[in-house]
C-alpha cells in the first residue's frame, strides 16, 4: 500500500473519479463489494467514486457508509486516512442496460435528479420478475432532468441522437482502454462522434472488480449466471483482468494521448452535488382526532395508558420517567412513529391477535404505557438511551411480534392503511452461505454433482474449516472419492471463501416495514418480490438505520400463538380465562418444574444448553428468569460470566468490584456484566463515554467489532477514560477484556425481561395444564427447538394421553378429547390443508362417514391424497388396517367423468394378499406419515434385540436408558441407544459437539470431544439411530450427561 | 464396444446406459452350451478389460435383472418366472429388456418406481409377492403399465433382438498424463487399446488392411504420422505389434509422446455384396478420397471451424465434416415486456483482426532477435489470459516491424517472460 501512496504522491496533478463502479450489488456481474471498491479507490487517490450498479441504487448506502465512516473512536493513526476520506466524492448512479446491448449509466445532479432516478428504477423494477427490466429510452423523456447520461457502447446512432436531445450537455460517451481491439473500435468510433457531432467523451475503467486478482471470482461468477462451468465458459469469460481500479500512473499512462479525458471525470463529479446525507426521512403523518395534534394526542394517549398501566397512578420516578420520554420524543418529532405504532397495536388488540414489544423498545415507559411493550418498569431498571437517543439522532427501532400465524393480518392492514406507493417491506439480501458457494464454484470448476454432494455431506455442520483441517492422508483419500484434484480442492477452498457472503438475491425482511409520507418511490427504488403482491425496498434494515429511516418491525413469534391458542383452549374445554396479564406470577409449581430442567417446549429455556444452565442457577423468581434468558448467549459464555454468577449467586466466591463506580451497575448481577445495558453503563461510568458513544460502542459490538483501526481507538478510548477515573492499569485491561469478550452478542435488559414473560407463562401453562399447552404447541408448528415427536414423547411421559388420528372424529387441529389430545389432520405430511377442511365440513354438514366408498364419494380427493390418509391409520374406523385401506384406494377408479365413479374393483383379491404389519413396519408407516408414533418408539421395539446381542456392550445395554443412568455414578462406562434430537455445535463451544437423543424413557444429553467428533462426524451425520459407548459424567446439581468414546449406528 | 460380441451371435442389441443383449439361441450349441458362452463372454470382457456383469434368461428383460441381483445366473429354460420369485421388489425397475422405461409406450399410466415404493408401502417385498396378483389387478391399477409388468414378470415378455450392424469407424486415442518417451511403454500402452480394436474387428468378420498412427509429441506441436501396412490382411496382435515396433523405431522420441490416435482400415472377410439401391460412390465418400489424398501427400486438410476460445490459436481447428457455428452471443431472455441479458464478455474476439498467416507453433525469439524488432507501441494491443484455473495462460500482443519491413505479431508471455513470434500480417 506504501508503494500506491507513494504514487499518488507522485502524481497528485492527476485528478480522476471513476464514475462507472460496479459492486457485487451487481448480482453475479460484479466480484468486489461495495465497501472495497470505495476503499481501493481511496487508497489509490481518486477523487471520487460513482457505483453504478445493474438496475438498482442496491449497493450505494454501503458504499456511502464506507467513504464517510466517521466514528468516535477512530485511532489518531488513521486521521489522514480519514481526513482524506472527508473530501472523497461517493456518487450515487445506476446502469441501466438496454435490449440491444447498450447502456445508459444515469447519476443523479442533485435531489431532484436522485428522485428521478429512484423513480425510473422503480417503474422499470416494479413490474418485472427477478433479475429483468423493463427499461426502454423512451422512458428517459420523462425523467432525464437533473440527471447526468453516460452512454456505454456499442452506441446506436438513433439512440445516442435521442439521449443527446433529452440530456444535451449533460451526455456523455464513456471509453476505456482494456487491451482489447474492441475497445480501441469504440474508441475509434467515440473520436469519430466527437469530431463530427461535438459529443462529449468521459474515460472510465469500466471496473468490475476492485482488483485484477478478483479476476478468478468474477469468471465463477459469469458461470454462475451463464450456468455452465469455466471449461464451457470460452469466450463468455473476460479474456483479461483489466477490468479494476487502476493506480493514477498507470491511468495517466494509459490517456498519455488524451489527459482531457481523465480531467473531464472531474468535471462531472463537480456538477453532482447530491449526498445520501441529503435524503431526509419524513415520517407519515398519524391521523389524529379533529382538536388535536399529533402531540397533544400522543400526550393524551400516554395519559390514559398510564391510567390503565398504572390504576393507582404511576410512582414519583415512573412518571419522573415519562416525562422526561415525552419531551424527548417531542423534540426529536417522533410522535407520529409512536400514534402509528399504537395504531397498529389497537387493530391487533381488536383482532385478539397477540403481541408483545420486545428489543430496545422494553426500555421506554411511554412504549409501556401505550401498550407496545409488557415489561413494567418497576420490575427492572430501563436504559431510556438504549431506545432512543439525541446524541445518536437515529430513529427508534421498535420490534413488536405477533403471533405468527395472524401477523400477515397485521401487515395487510399496514398495506390497507397506507398503500403501496407509501409502505413496502425492508429487504434482505440473501447472500451466499457456504455450502450454496461451494456448490457454485463447484460447479464451475467441471466438478459434478454426484461428487459436489459428497463433499458437502463431509463438511457436515462446520462448514469449510472441515475440509481445511483434514489431515494429508485423510485429504488425499478424500479427494480420489471425490474425483478431484488438489489444485481443484485448493481452488475450491479459496473460491468459495471470496464468494462467501456475496449476494445472491434480495429476500423480503422477516417483518421491517418503512411508512413514508411522500411516495417511497422518491426516496428508494422499490422492487417486486418473490411474495405475490409483495414489494420490497433495495436497501436492508442496516442501510435504512444509516440513513436514519424509520423502520417498524412487525414480527411472528410462534409462542405468542402457542399461548393465545392455549388461553383459548383453557376458556373453551376447561372454562377457565386466562390471559398474559392474569397469569399468577411467583407460582412454585412452576419455578421447580424450571428448576427440574422439564421445560420442553417452554420459550427460550428449552435447549440443551438452557437446560443444563437451570439446575445450577435454580430460577426463584422472575428476574432469575431473565438472566438466565440473557445468560445463555454467545457474548456471556465466550466473556467467562456464566460460572463466576452461578458461583457468587450460590455464594461460593466472594462478589468483588474493579472499581467503587461499578457496584451500582453490576451488583444486581453479582459484580458480572450480563446485559448490553451494563456494558454500556460501564462506559459511561468509568470510561467517560458520553451517551450517545456508549450506544456507538454497543453497534460496535455487534457489527463492525473486527475492525482493526477502529478497535485500538475504542482501547485507547475506554482505557484512558479508567485511567482518568483512577482505575489502575491492570484493573483497566481487564474491564477492556471484559467488554471485548461479551462484543459478539448480548441480550439487552429490557429484551431479556420481554422474553422473560413469555418465558413464565409458557412455563406456568406447561406446568399447570400440560395437556392444553402442548395441544396450542402442535397447533402452532413449526416453532421451537423440538420437533412434535419429542413434545408427544414428553407430554406423554408426563401423563398426558394422545388418541390417534380417526377420519371421523379429528379436526384439522390437535384438538382436546376430555383428558387426552386426539391428533388432528395437521400432524400428515403433504396433505393440503383444502382438502382437510373440506372434509371437516362434509362431516359436520353431512355426520359421520358410513366407509371407505362413502367417504371417497362424499369428498371428491385425489388417489394420492387419499392414499396420504390411509397411510395415517386415520381410516381404521371402517375396519381396514392401513395396508387394506391403501390397497383398496389404489384400486378405486377416481376418474370424475367415469360412470364407475368410487365403484369396488371387480377383483378385489389383493388386500388377502398383503402381509401383516409387524410393530416395527407400523411404527415406520407411522413416521413416514406423521413424523412419530404414538403406539411405540423405535428404540422400545429394538431394545429387546441388541440386549440379547453378544459382546462387550450387552452388559452396559442391559437396564440402562436415559432414566436408569441417572443412578450411576460419574465415570461409570455405559452404551446407551437412541434415536437423535437434536444437533448442536455451537461457535462458542471450541468445537464440543452437544447432542440430544431419546429413547421410550425420555431425553439424554451427550458430549462428544472435537477428536470423537471428528471421528464419527460422517456417522451422525447419515443416522438418526445411535449407538453410543462413553462414560457418565454427573453433576452435584443432578446433571448427568453421557460423554461419548465412541459412536456406530443402530442399524445396518 | 457391443462389436466384440457379435463374435457370440449376429444377432445382438446395445442400449444405453450400457446393455447388450445377445440372442445366443442360435450360436449356443455352436459354443459347447450356455455355460461356455458365458465363460467366453465373460473371458471376452476381461481381455478387453470391462468390468461385466452377465446373465442368461429367456427374456432380455429377465436377464437384464440377473445381471444386477445374480450375476453370472443362468435361468433355466422356462423358469424365468420361478427365477425372479426371490428377488427383491426394486427388481421390477430393471425389467426393461431392449426397451428402456422412458421409450416405453406402456410406461404411461405410471411410474414403476411409483409401484415399486406403493407394494413396499403395503408391505409386499419380493417379486414372488406380486407375482400372487391376478392380471386383472394388475391392469385394474395401473392400466397398460400394471399389464406389461405382469408379462414380465411372468416371463411372458417376448422381445426379438435383431442383428447388428456396426457402422463406426475403427477409430481411438491415447492420451498420456505424463508424456512418454519410452518406446517399450508406449507399445504395451498401445496393445492394450490395439486389442479392443482388432476384438471389434473380429466381431464384424473384418481384417485390418492398415493401421495409422498420428502421434502428438509434448513440445512445440510436433507430429509423427506412421503407418503399418501388413503384406495381408490380418487381426493378429502381434503381427501389428512387430510391424509397430519397426514403425516406432525410426521415429526420434527426444520430444516425448503426448498423444496418439490411431485407426484401422478394415477390409472384408469376404466380398460384400453391394445393395441395388445404394449409390455406388456419395459426396462423403469423394471428399474422404480426397482427404485421403491430401494426407498422402502429407498435407493437412478439413474444413476451417470456428471456436469461441480465448486464444487465437484455439479459436479455430480444421475440422473433417462440415458443421455450422453458432457463435456464443448475448443471452437476452424476454418474459413479457421485460428482459435480461447474460453477457457474452468476450464474443468481439472472434472479430477482432489476426494475422493472415498464424504459425502452427509460436516461435520464441532469442534477444538478439527482439532487438532487431521495432515495436510499433509502447502498450500491448491486446492482453489476453486464459485457463487460469489449469495452467495459467497470459499474454501481451504487439505489432513489430522486421528488419526485412514485415509487419510482425509477437507476444510476450507473462507467466514466463518469453517474447515468441506468432504470426505475419
């Protein structure tokens, strides 16, 4: 790099801003993104850069993000790159191709051209399906004011002569020079145009790369869209690397005969004065009762609602609180944000939909008041500055879930609301993981598929680290069952590494909306998505908080319907009414069913690892419920917190503090940082960061965390901050460390104590009506860590009875049959939910079904869906086993148009043909049909034959199960048999692998070490049905886990 | 390959993916029985190296299935039914005998593996199982399909193999990953293939008249041309293989052997009789004669076809039939009024101006050479790279002027810093 500065300094007199850049934003046409195109030409000195990417500003806000980053703690060291930073030109632009060939790049002068431009990429994207355009000159007549054209060859007389009327002077003809001859053609021809017709010409590198060693990806890419590999590619592949950010020498060596041309980019850059800076977001304006403005009736709203919160009146520092909220939201001029977001919880309350705020929002007693968020603010202190902030000046980010099978309710009454042209959804960009990448260049480098799919199944769930860390012998044997080469593989690895994380498409957020008062259309282009009807903005929730826009949130949380169904099934089958807020809290039933760990199924403390957490912690109330929700995170666990808080909440070490000034921020968590709002506290306290920089620290944490310039300013910065509070060095360095080991990820307070909430009142139905809640649980798949075979499994084995699916009894839900569950239709697999309900009301319409044939007439299904059915067991009450029933559909004639319409074959010898199903074929009908059976489990059935198998593991198989080794002491080797749960390798566990399996008795947990991981990593991977030899490892909590030596399959 | 085993029966049919079919009705006896005819076939395959599997049935369709569930079986004569009894279900998927499944027209009613998975699904698992169902059934649930399976099944599926005609010509190719200079090593490799070729030979009752050989050497394109010509004609091996020896002998092998195609020409056992209607002498058959003449005259002839590669040497080859060439252009897909276009990079290659003599083989000039030539620009006209993910290829092309006044073009290859002559304008 000292060698580039170096000429730059030698060439300051070349001034040139490329004003044609293309990022990977450019979907397979681009290999570099956004943020290194900015990057190298500020590294190399150009002036300015203009992206102009396909059809779209996609790529802009990152690249505007990157040229003007300006952060708190930027290290002095870098203060000329920043400096230099400040005075390069980002200009926004977008390339727009044309059916013959050619294109048009347009960038925008000023607002009104940038608006334009928003516009035309709009009318041009809206229509079209993914990847097309619809884009044609004639559309340029409207738009073309306050917008600059440069037109790329091959040029079109009749076209260069329409876009010279629309642009006049500001059309110009862009040339470069990549060593090619057809360059020199279209360069040959611009002269020609410039001679004869005096139009105007512009030099550019055409970059599709930031740099020529880009070049390898950037032709897996042209593979990719093309669909052919790189040996078919011929001359579809660039045939040189030219296409990149060049040093100024050599672009001035390059235009040696024509510097005019370098300078004019310049000239151009100087007649764009336009920013994203200048895009100033305008909320709508919330539609208030007449007598009212928006904030006397957002005062008025919070006033009832603290009433209806607060029926005694609010405490002294509760309404000290909303005060101070109120005025702050009324300086920043956010009182419409919060009317709307009322508004759209009024609807969802009217609906009896569920929801509930979570996020940063929790923080705000105004959110609580109005109803938006559950946790009140006296049960936890609330960081206000986490919500909304005046240093920040960013909008505040408000997440609300509802339940996720009516939140499309919610959003379409958002669309209803305010149309179209004013709401889309926030998108996201869809990038590529590492396996799609793999498959790609896999597929480029001629490797076929059959050999492709086995080298993804031997990464398995770590991703490319497994192939990387393969020993030689291992990799060599690797490879010729692979059928490929070592410089393949090595290409591969490489390859997909750069390919990792570029985009692939863009997706629709899960819930982010953007509301605008004028058209959207004017601010960001807004494109199709793949969701009928459906459209999405080009820019993603991070660019929208850059360029501070206001976003909603509106979300699905599969509990939210879990309890909402459950409140409604106990109203309905149990008359008893119950909601979130009339749940009784401090139950003790409740909190020792937590303590016991049997919390399958409950919200956020069902995993594997939440569960091993809650014996230890043992929650007592609900504040341990919402740290044991914030605990059990990738930020505390890889910071150390999890054992110092057990150990000081049990009083087993003392609580100890770095500094006096830290004990009012850490003592309710015995002296370690557990929320984001500590770590932030932290800041403010003893480093001396002002609010606003404490909140930048925490977006630090999350996002920009590996930045290397950045992290030694924010050490300098909170280490001369405790210095200056007279924290001694050592104590310094090791808050430092502190706050650096919880950067990954941390739950906020206010999130954690949300979250909380659900978590007691799933633990409390489950706790108090197991029958009822896992009945709402299975109507409200798929959510949750467990699938509905472990939920039965459970809820069986705490006593609930299930009843089998029966065509003439079940709904199209798990519905409630007295004390037992009878499965409903839901529970089939690819049966369409159509046909169920049509049969639902045939019977209610019409009674019970007389047989087979009566059924088949009186619903009108197709053979396959009838043959889903049978296979389900659910025609057993015509007295068919399931096997006669299949044979007797399949031969059934279901020809609508035939006389013979459901008529009995004439020769109906078969179904005494068919063999009777042993307990193990049923059970597997069972699950290919459903996913489970209720009658018996594969274990139960296969026990019985490895007890009586000889050898060394009969003795260790006999009498244990996942009940019976909870007896034996730590140490103690045992083999146990099961069938797999659950899967975990979590980032944060130096590559321990945690499994879950079960067996008829219940759930064992299993350790496996990186080395038998490694070893048996093919065998987990392909078998659902393990055996697996270890050891017992108990603990004093009454933990005990099998730790693995070694794993085989179950079977054959 | 199926020509060798026209030594077995005339009548023999090939099918792909791999499946002959022989009808050794006729030839058994003349082979010691069925039990000799499967030990030659088998012998046969492995002299050729192929990794076999064999079977004999009534029914091609039957035998088809041995070969993958018994191989090296032999059903006795009518019991072909008895003999599918014990095989597994997923037996019925390999029933197809000549025809495959997809140019079946009874396979419409439904998929056999559909059928398959439905008898697993009510716990029918061998063919013996399904063999129970009455015909009726099988037609009242599958229709024409469900009625071809029992047919088959009960080996009452009648299939003629017709004879076999081979067309192709006797043509292969060597190609050597590491290139041989080792006359010895180059003869077994060659025997090897040379045998599949004569057992080819054999099958068609043909001699092979001559044998040519065009060896591609590893450096600077250089070929060798041989040809053995046997004072009769002939399929012994070792005839060839001596006459070969000679052959090689006299040719330098300094500059190893990269690659080597060679071809038969073969001649009757005995006099065709030519059919009424076939035209004595086509057009082909005139420009052959020529081509073959030219290549006695050692000259190298064909159609000029274009390539879209990257290279300017490779963007052509002389070609001996005559095809199109659709050049690689923009792909622009329309839905509606809407569209995209995938780039073609690269496509003004193919227009881009080339010298009117290009050598064969870039020559690498010396330095004493460069300094003789006068480099009509400082910048390349032309950068072009290619194959980086094989053998990096990267090359910088200028126009120099000779001393002599030829307008020369010359690059300088970047991967290794070598300036070659490439042609003349």
């Amino acid at each position: 790099m000292d060698i580039i500065k170096g000429s730059v300094l030698d060439y300051p007199e070349t001034p040139y801003v490329e004003l044609l850049g293309r990022s990977y934003f450019s979907f397979l046409q681009g290999a570099s993104s956004p943020e290194e195109m900015v990057l190298q030409a500020q590294e190399l000195g150009y002036r300015g850069l203009a992206l102009c990417d396909l059809n779209g500003l996609y790529g802009v806000v990152r690249a505007h993000r990157q040229a003007h980053h300006n952060s708190s703690f930027t290290s002095p060291s870098d203060f000329a790159s920043s400096a230099q930073a400040k005075s390069f030109q980002l200009i926004v632009g977008s390339e727009l191709k044309l059916k013959d060939g050619g294109s048009v790049a347009l960038l925008p002068m000023n607002r009104e051209g940038y608006t334009r431009l928003c516009q035309l990429i709009t009318q041009v994207q809206r229509p079209s399906q993914k990847g097309f355009s619809l884009f044609h000159l004639e559309l340029l007549a409207q738009h073309s004011d306050d917008l600059i054209a440069l037109a790329l060859p091959p040029w079109n007389m009749d076209e260069l002569k329409f876009l010279h009327q629309q642009f006049h002077d500001r059309l110009y003809l862009a040339l470069w020079r990549d060593l090619s001859w057809q360059s020199r053609q279209f360069e040959h021809q611009a002269f020609e145009l410039e001679r004869h017709l005096g139009l105007q010409l512009v030099a550019t590198q055409r970059p599709f790369m930031h740099e020529a060693q880009r070049k390898p990806l950037f032709d897996v890419l042209t593979c990719s869209l093309h669909r052919v590999s790189l040996a078919e590619a011929k001359t579809r592949l660039l045939h040189n690397s030219e296409r990149h950010l060049k040093p100024l020498r050599q672009l001035k060596q390059l235009w040696q005969d024509r510097p005019d041309l370098l300078e004019r980019t310049l000239e151009i850059a100087q007649r764009i004065c336009f920013s994203l800076d200048e895009l100033k977001y305008q909320y709508p304006k919330a539609a208030v009762p007449p007598g009212f403005n928006s904030s006397s009736y957002l005062r008025d709203l919070v006033r009832r609602g603290t009433l209806w919160r607060f029926p005694q009146g609010p405490t002294a520092a509760v309404q000290s609180l909303i005060d101070k909220e109120m005025a702050l939201i009324e300086e920043l001029q956010y009182e419409d944000y919060f009317i709307t977001l009322w508004d759209i919880c009024q609807f969802a309350r009217k609906q009896s939909i569920l929801f509930q705020g979570r996020g940063s929002a929790a923080n705000s007693v105004v959110c609580y008041v109005l109803g938006l968020t559950a946790v009140n603010p006296e049960q936890i202190d609330l960081l206000f500055e986490r919500f909304i902030s005046r240093e920040r000046g960013e909008p505040p980010d408000i997440d609300i879930d509802f339940e996720s099978d009516r939140r499309e309710e919610v959003l379409q009454y958002v669309y209803k609301k305010y149309g179209a042209d004013h709401a889309a959804m926030v998108c996201t960009v869809i990038c590529f993981r590492t396996k799609m990448a793999l498959r790609e260049v896999a597929l480029a480098l001629g490797i076929d598929l059959k050999s492709v799919g086995k080298i993804v199944q031997s990464m398995g769930k770590e991703g490319l680290s497994a192939l990387v860390q393969m020993n030689e012998s291992n990799l060599q044997l690797s490879l010729s069952n692979w059928g490929i080469t070592q410089t393949q593989f090595q290409l591969l690895i490489d390859l997909t590494r750069q390919m990792y994380g570029f985009p692939r498409h863009l997706g629709i957020h899960t819930g982010g909306f953007v509301i605008t008062q004028r058209p959207l259309s004017e601010c960001v282009p807004v494109e199709k998505s793949s969701m009928v009807d459906r459209y999405v903005v080009q820019w993603n929730k991070d660019d929208l908080e850059s360029l501070k826009m206001m976003k909603i949130d509106l979300l699905g949380l599969g509990m939210l319907s879990a309890l909402n169904k459950s409140f409604a099934l106990l109203k309905e089958k149990r008359n008893c009414s119950l909601s979130l807020a009339t749940i009784p809290p401090d139950d003790s039933k409740t909190y020792k069913m937590i303590q016991q760990a049997q919390t399958v199924g409950v919200f956020q403390i069902e995993s594997r690892a939440q569960m091993s957490l809650l014996p230890r912690l043992l929650p007592k109330c609900f504040y341990d419920l919402v740290v044991e929700v914030a605990i059990v995170r990738p930020g505390p666990i890889q910071g150390g917190m999890v054992h110092p808080y057990i150990r000081r909440r049990h009083g087993l070490e003392p609580v100890h503090y770095a500094h006096p000034d830290l004990k009012p921020i850490l003592s309710k968590t015995y002296g370690v940082p557990i929320f984001q709002e500590q770590i932030m506290q932290i800041a403010s306290t003893v480093c001396g960061f002002t609010p606003g920089e404490a909140d930048e620290l925490r977006r630090l944490m999350s996002s920009s965390w590996k930045d290397a310039s950045l992290m030694q300013g924010l050490r300098q910065r909170l280490i001369n901050g405790m210095l200056q509070h007279g924290i001694q060095m050592e104590f310094a360095e090791q808050v430092y460390k502190t706050i650096v080991g919880f950067s990954s990820y941390g739950f906020p307070e206010s999130h954690a104590a949300s979250f909380a909430l659900l978590t007691y009142a799933s633990s409390y139905l489950k706790a108090h009506h197991p029958d009822v809640f896992v009945c709402a649980l299975l109507n409200s798949q798929p959510m949750g860590f467990y699938s509905p075979r472990v939920l039965i499994a459970e809820a069986q084995r705490s006593g609930v009875p299930f009843l089998p699916l029966d065509v003439q009894h079940s709904d199209y839900d798990y519905a409630l049959e007295g004390p037992a569950v009878r499965v409903g239709f839901r529970a089939i697999y690819g049966l369409n939910k159509k046909f169920i309900q049509q049969l639902i009301a045939n019977r209610q319409r019409h009674g019970p079904f007389s047989s087979l044939e009566n059924l088949v007439e009186r619903i009108h299904w197709p053979k396959s869906a009838l043959m889903h059915l049978a296979s389900s067991g659910a025609l057993a009450c015509f007295g068919l086993s399931p096997r006669a029933a299949l044979w007797k559909i399949r031969s059934m004639n279901l020809e609508r148009e035939s006389f013979f319409y459901t008529q009995s074959p004439v020769y109906e010898q078969g179904p005494d043909l068919l063999p009777q199903e042993s307990e193990w074929e049923s059970m597997h009908r069972e699950y290919r049909a459903q996913g489970y059976s209720l009658s018996s489990h594969p274990i139960q059935i296969l026990r019985p034959h490895f007890q009586s198998t000889k050898g060394s593991a009969r003795h260790s198989l006999q009498g244990h199960n996942s009940l019976s080794i909870k007896k034996l002491r730590s140490g103690q080797p045992v083999t146990l048999i099961g069938l797999l749960a659950s899967y975990q390798k979590p980032p944060t566990a130096k590559g321990f692998v945690f499994l879950t399996l079960e067996d008829e008795f219940g759930l064992f947990n299993v350790v496996l070490n990186p080395q038998i991981h490694l070893r048996f990593r093919q065998t987990l991977n392909a078998n659902p049905l393990l055996k697996i030899s270890g050891c017992i490892e108990s603990h004093s909590s009454g933990l005990t886990h099998l730790k693995a030596k070694e794993v085989s399959p179950l079977l054959p | 390959m199926a020509e060798a085993f026209l030594q077995l029966s005339p009548q023999l049919q090939y099918r792909d993916p791999g499946f002959i079919f022989v009808d050794i009705s006729s030839t058994t006896r003349l082979f010691g029985g069925e039990v000799s005819i499967l030990k030659r076939a088998r012998d046969l395959s492995q002299s050729l190296q192929l990794e076999t599997s064999l079977a004999i049935a009534d029914h091609p369709s039957t035998a088809q299935t041995l070969s993958v569930y018994q191989p090296s079986y032999i059903s006795p004569p009518n019991r072909d039914s008895e003999t599918l009894k014990p095989l597994p279900l997923a037996a019925l998927n390999h029933l197809e005998g000549l025809i495959s499944w997809s140019s079946t027209a009874e396979v419409q009613d439904a998929d056999i593996r559909e059928i398959v998975s439905f008898f697993n699904l009510v716990g029918l698992r061998q063919v013996g199982d399904v063999q129970k169902i009455p015909r009726e059934s099988w037609h009242q649930q599958w229709g024409k399909t469900g009625e071809m399976l029992w047919r088959k099944i009960h080996g009452q599926d009648q299939q003629l193999i017709s004879p076999y005609l081979p067309q192709e010509t006797l043509l292969d190719s060597l190609h050597f990953d590491f290139s041989v200079s080792l006359r010895s090593f180059l003869l077994h490799s060659l025997e090897k293939r040379l045998q599949i070729l004569l057992a080819r030979l054999q099958g068609r009752g043909q001699l092979a008249q001559k044998l040519r050989l065009h060896l591609h050497c590893e450096y600077s394109q250089q070929q060798h041309f041989l040809e053995v010509h046997p004072a009769l004609p002939t399929r012994d091996s070792e005839v060839l293989m001596k006459l070969l020896e000679h052959k090689l002998a006299s040719i330098e092998t300094s500059n190893p052997i990269q690659q080597v195609e060679f071809e038969i020409l073969p001649v009757a056992e005995r006099v065709e009789q030519l059919d009424f209607w076939q035209p004595r002498i086509k057009d082909q058959d005139r420009i052959k004669d020529l081509q073959g003449l030219l290549r006695q005259a050692e000259i190298n002839s064909g159609f000029v076809q274009l390539k879209d590669e990257i290279l300017p040497e490779e963007s052509w080859q002389l070609s001996f039939d005559f095809m199109d060439y659709e050049p690689l252009e923009d792909q622009v897909h329309i839905d509606g009024q809407s569209f995209q276009i995938k780039p073609v990079h690269s496509q003004h290659l193919r227009s881009a101006p080339r010298p009117s003599l290009l050598l064969p083989t870039p020559k690498a000039l010396s330095s004493k050479e460069l300094r003789q030539l006068e480099f009509l620009s400082a910048q390349p006209t032309e950068r072009l790279e290619e194959s980086w993910w094989e053998i990096s290829r990267g090359r910088d092309y200028y126009l120099a002027l000779s001393s002599k006044g030829e307008c020369l073009w010359i690059y300088h290859d970047r991967i290794e810093d070598r300036y070659y002559l490439h042609g003349y304008y």
